[in-house]
C-alpha cells in the first residue's frame, strides 16, 4: 500500500502578525532543533551548540522590524479533532539588504566578483538616498531534520522571489533589477547557494572561535538578480 504524499501549505508573516503568531513558540522549537541537528553534521568546522536562539525574544529582535517570513506547514491527522492540524516544517525570511562592516579584509574575489559588488552597490539607494526597496537579503533558511533533502527549502526561495518581482513590478525602475542577496559559510552552505542561482561576490576569512568554530572559515556574501518580465 502506497503511503499518502504529505500535504504543505505556505504562510506569510509580516513583523507584527510574526510578533502576535500563537504558534511562536512551535517555530522557536523548529529552528532550535534544526540547528542542533545540523551542527552535528560539520564536527570538523563547528562545536555543538544547544540552542541558536535562547528566547522567542531573542528571535523577533535578531529578525527583526521589517522581516518577512514564510513558513511551510505539514497537514497532520489529529487523533483529537475533526480538524486537521498543520506542523511547522520550515521557514525562510527576507528583508532590506544593508551592507555589514565586519572589519574583517576581503578574498579571493575574482575580477568578475568586484564589478559584480561594485555594480550592487550602486544601484542600492535611490536618488533620495533610501533603500531600494527590490534589493533584499534572504535570512534565517531553515528546514525540519526530518525534511531537509525535499525541495521545501527551495520552495521558500522560490515564494520570496516572486514576491520581491512582484515589488520590483510595483516600483517599475527599470533601470534597477530587484536582487536577493545571502550571507553563508562557504565551507558549509555555498555549494546550496548555487544551486538555487547565487553567485558568491565577495570572501572574508574569520578567524576559529567565531560562532562557535573550530577552525577557520570564509564568510561568503552571494547575490542572484531575478529577471523581471
């Protein structure tokens, strides 16, 4: 007998709808675990940790006030209700991308790297000097142990996106294509990066110690342009 195909749903959560969700406390969890699990996976690279987040506080701050985030949802049989209910499985947000002064020097960026960055960082202000509001920078990417490897990660990239398009189409700037922006560990994640249409721009190297590392790494900033019809 064939197993039923799970059923997934997207959610969409501004800052305060995110802030006054009644299921925080299920995704504070998700998360959490989710980064224990995959600490054990690069014992060469990372130290375990317990927990990435030490309050739902601490994950609304660290987010932020002008997030946006997406959340996947399992359907699940309740043995309780009639009702169906729908488990947090993974989630992904994005938000105005802001250039990070690390302190740290810049490396290995190709030719093609630094125009890349330059060109960027052009086109990130308007002539008013604020944000250009197609520019984003997509955090906190993060997927259920037991469903990592099903597209659902991808699925998430895919739904922010298309929103970001949808503003760029808003806006109607032709002269600036919107962009998604990424900031990863290469030794880990860069490699998913580019599978999904990222580019790396830009390489700094961290000494070990720094979010709990056990030796060196590259800090690696990535970018995609979205073609806007």
């Amino acid at each position: 007998m064939t197993a039923p195909q799970p059923k997934f749903g997207i959610e969409r959560l501004d800052a305060k709808e995110l802030a006054n969700f009644p299921r925080l406390p299920e995704l504070y969890h998700m998360i959490n675990r989710a980064f224990r699990e995959n600490r054990k996976k690069h014992p060469d690279i990372l130290r375990p940790k317990e927990e990435r987040f030490n309050s739902e506080q601490q994950l609304l701050d660290e987010l932020g006030s002008d997030i946006i985030l997406f959340l996947v949802t399992e359907e699940v049989e309740s043995e309780e209700s009639s009702t169906n209910l729908r488990r947090i499985v993974a989630t992904a947000s994005y938000k105005p991308y802001k250039e990070k002064e690390t302190g740290e020097p810049a490396v290995h960026l190709s030719s093609e790297s630094k125009s890349a960055l330059f060109d960027a960082s052009k086109t990130r202000t308007s002539d008013e000097g604020q944000e250009n509001a197609t520019e984003m920078e997509v955090v906190a990417v993060v997927v259920a142990p037991e469903w990592q490897r099903h597209g659902l990660a991808s699925q998430l990239l895919q739904a922010i996106a298309d929103e970001v398009k949808n503003k760029a189409r808003t806006h109607n700037d032709r002269n600036q294509k919107p962009k998604l922006w990424a900031r990863t560990a290469k030794e880990i994640n860069e490699r998913f990066w580019k599978r999904q249409g990222f580019r790396t721009v830009e390489a700094r190297f961290f000494e070990a110690g720094l979010f709990g590392s056990v030796k060196g790494f590259h800090m690696v900033t990535m970018i995609k342009e979205l073609a806007v019809a």
